[in-house]
C-alpha cells in the first residue's frame, strides 16, 4: 500500500447531473459527500475514480493517506487534544455499489452519475440503484473527518473495494498502518440492529460445454420478469421467486407439453442478488407445438402469481411468436445436462442455525444464467456461518458439475465474521444508544456478508460491530435510503467516536 503525500485530482464526473438536490437535508455535511459520491461512476471494479476522490480529500486536509493497487484507501486522522491516550478507532466502508437499472434507464454506469432525488422521507435515485450501500458509509466518515468540532481519539478509515464481488478489496487490503483494535463497520442496512456476526461465502462460477446444431421453425420468447428480488444474504429467506430458477422449471415441464428446442436463456446481473428477470429464445418445429406451449404459459403464469402472489406481485410470463426462422439450438444431449445443472442443484435457503433462531445458516443463490456460442454459464453466491458446511456445500456442486460434463471455479472467498461473547466495544455501543434513544437495540449476527470477517483475520482482536440507517430494497431500482434516519445515526456515530474508554 503506497503512502501518498500529494492530492490526487478528484475524479467526479457528474456530466449534466444537476447537483444540490440534497442541499437542503439534515445533516448537510453528510448529505453533500453523499450527493458528491452519488456524481462518481462506482460500481464495482471501476472504483478508481471515487478513491482518488477520497485521495483528494485527505490531501486537501492534510491528513495521512494510503491507496494501493486495488484501489483501497486508508485516511488518518490524529487525536485531538485530551484523546491521545484512548484506543484509536477504525471507521470502515466499501467504496463500490451494485448497479442495476430499469429497462428504459439511459445512464451509463462505467461514466454516469446516479442521480439522487427527495421522495417524501426518503432518497433514492431516478431509475437506478441508490448505493445508499454502501455510499453513506463513506460520506459519514468523510462527514466525521471534516469536523473540527468533533472530540475524536486517532480515527482510522478504511474504505475498501469490490466488496459487492466477493470482497477482493478487504481480502487485499494491508493493515500495517493501523494501531486500532475497535472497528465500527457502517454496513448496514437496518436502524437500531447492530450486528455482531456474518456469514463466510464465496462466489462459484460454472461452465458447461454446449453442443448446437442448426434448425429452423418458429422462433419464440420466453420471458419472466416483475419479481421482486433482493439481496441473496439479507433477503434469501423471505420466500421470494428467484426468476433463473423458476424459468429453468418451466422450460423443463414445457418439454412435456409441446416439442422445441432451446436457443438461449439469460437472467441476472449480479450473483449475490436474487434475480428478478430471465428470457429463454426457443425454437418450435410446427404451429401445433406453438401452441401448445402458448396454452401451458398461460396456466402456468396463472400458477405462478398464485403462489408468489405474497412476494412478487408484479410477476408476469410473457410468451411473445416472433416468425419463422433459422438459429443455433441446443442438441438434446446439452439441453439435457442443462436442465440437470439449473434445476438439479439446490437453491436458496438449506439450513437454518440452530444456536440463534432464526437465522439463516447456509444458502446458495443462482444469480446469474447466460448462454455463449458453446457453452452455458451459471454464477452462484454460497454462504454459510459453518466453515465446513461451506466447503461441503461447494464439493457437492462441483462434483455434480463435473458429472454433467462442466467445470466449476470459486473467487471471492472470505471468512465468517465470528460472534465474540465478551465485547466491550459493543456494550459501549449498546450503552450509547440506549441513553440517546431510550430504547434497546437489537443484537444479531446476518446470513448476509460483511467484510468485518476478513479484517478480523488480519487484525489480531478486533471488536468490531456494523451498523447504519434505514434502507429498503438495496441492490434494486427500488433502493431508497430514510432521511431521518440517516441524521438520527449520524448523532448516533458521532457518541460513538466520542466516548471514553
């Protein structure tokens, strides 16, 4: 990691975007670093542009800064006067988002901004994913840096990246700078919960070989959108329909109703979310076969919406005849080890934790399906509290992959974050905010992952909670982050960073 002693340009490229749209919320500080992020391209692997940003703050401010060549960056700041002898803190977010758009969106996320708007209570962005998560982490703790009138102990900053892929920045991250042992992770999604716990996880990647053979008929569309989605460690226990895998059901009980063969299939975006769309091109050899198939989507989106009618309202299965015409289809032996691997392998929730109720233990999320010239790919997100129910759950994968002719790659794989019985940083945290609310906050440990895992792996020690405000639908276009709640935490961090130990 390069220590750099010169600002480095700030790299926002809001274009046309208009800023101040945020101007008039409480608190300013953190919503004007949160508009100023929202105007930097930062999805995950094109974060170069907000950690120069963050670079450039720490130059213009004086303050100790590193960045390496995964783009992380580490900002110091000293104790001030009458702090000195206190434990310093480390404040820690990821500096990249999930990007997912609507359909008529124009923005390009490699060069665009977002653009943020005040809805009623809330903030969100106009077409787009917010990056509420992790963004407001990084602009309450450029918000805590700026402020001279905060009573601070040394302050340590780490903002990572590639967090949404499999972590790869905090896996690369080097610590050696770092004196604290208490870290406040500002990850999280839900007011008033703090989290102590996470699961460990990895990122599986399968490629099966594809055979094709050239046919003619009438080419048609299959398409399933309108779920709900969500994130496939928060929200994988809530019931709702993941459309790879419904999709993939469907174009195999179809093949018992009506001859035709399969020219593609491709659904989701990001392997740790829960998709909400899949299309499959299919080929028929004759009108009768049609519809037919005409006849069982019909029964079958009727089926369908009758049982996610309480999870994805908006479901609909689209059956659209485009004409005649000839394409590469699946031979019947790759549609066979196809629909072996897509409806075979497990899906979603496997086990539940027996020690806190509740609590998801192990799940795996088929997040992403795609066809190429001559192979099928799938992208799975594997996470478990259990280390070794981890490593099981990844062999009987892999094993089932190499049986059906393909092979299977793991990245991205981090540790669980284990919950500590004794942990006087949460008991201050606890104290903190029982006096500031009057209420008690939760407690927990999520199925979801948290990058508290791998620090704790390199930081001897660490007592660590995570935290932050109100968000709904994350990792959605239905993203929106609670205004009073933002400003209610930010009161909350700044006791935080406050207290005596």
């Amino acid at each position: 990691m390069v220590y750099v002693t010169a600002p480095a340009e700030a790299a926002a490229q809001t274009g046309d975007r208009k800023m101040g749209r945020l101007s008039d919320l409480e608190p300013k500080a953190v919503w004007k670093y949160f508009e100023e992020i929202c105007g930097i391209p930062h999805g995950s692997g094109n974060e170069k542009a907000i950690s120069d940003y963050c670079v450039a703050f720490a130059g213009e401010r004086g303050l100790k800064v590193w960045q390496d060549e995964a783009w992380n960056v580490v900002i110091v700041k000293e104790a001030v006067s009458g702090y000195e002898d206190q434990e310093p803190l480390i404040l820690q977010g990821h500096l990249d988002m999930v990007c997912e758009k609507k359909p008529d969106c124009e923005i390009d996320f490699e060069k665009d901004g977002l653009c943020p708007v005040v809805d009623g209570g809330f903030v969100c962005a106009e077409g787009t994913t917010l990056g509420g998560d992790d963004g407001i982490a990084v602009a309450y703790a450029l918000a805590a840096l700026a402020d001279e009138e905060l009573r601070h102990p040394r302050l340590e900053v780490i903002f990572t990246t590639s967090e949404e892929v499999g972590m790869d920045g905090a896996a690369a991250l080097d610590v050696s700078m770092l004196r604290g042992h208490t870290l406040l992770n500002m990850d999280s999604e839900e007011e008033g919960i703090l989290l102590a716990g996470c699961a460990g996880g990895c990122s599986a990647g399968i490629h099966l070989p594809l055979e094709r053979e050239k046919r003619s008929g009438i080419h048609a569309v299959l398409t399933l959108q309108g779920l709900t989605g969500g994130h496939s460690g928060a929200e994988i226990h809530k019931g709702r329909g993941n459309a790879n895998r419904l999709l993939s059901a469907l174009l195999e009980e179809l093949r018992e109703q009506a001859e035709y063969r399969l020219i593609s299939v491709e659904g989701g975006q990001k392997d740790n979310a829960i998709p909400r769309s899949c299309r499959a091109e299919l080929m028929f050899d004759d009108k009768a076969s049609w519809q037919k198939a005409e006849v069982y989507c019909r029964e079958a989106e009727e089926r369908l919406r009758k049982t996610y009618a309480g999870t994805d309202r908006e479901l609909r299965l689209i059956f659209v005849k485009e004409g005649k015409k000839e394409a590469e289809t699946f031979t019947e032996a790759s549609f066979a080890h196809a629909m072996a691997l897509l409806n075979r392998l497990p899906n979603g929730v496997l086990q539940m934790s027996g020690d806190i109720e509740g609590l998801v233990q192990t799940s795996l999320n088929l997040g992403i399906v795609r066809t190429e010239e001559q192979e099928l790919v799938l992208r799975y997100s594997i996470r478990s509290s259990v280390s070794a129910e981890k490593e099981a759950l990844v062999e009987q994968i892999r094993q089932s992959v190499r049986q059906e002719g393909g092979i299977m790659k793991t990245n991205g794989d981090y540790p669980a974050w284990e919950y500590r019985k004794d942990s006087p940083f949460r008991d201050d945290c606890v104290r903190i905010y029982r006096e500031l609310f009057g209420t008690e906050p939760k407690v927990e440990a999520i199925h979801a992952g948290l990058e508290c895992g791998l620090l704790a792996s390199k930081i001897p020690d660490l007592d660590a909670i995570s935290m932050g405000p109100q968000m709904y639908g994350i990792h959605t276009t239905e993203e929106k982050l609670c205004i009073a709640s933002v400003e209610r935490m930010w009161r909350y961090i700044r006791k935080i960073i406050e207290r005596r130990s």
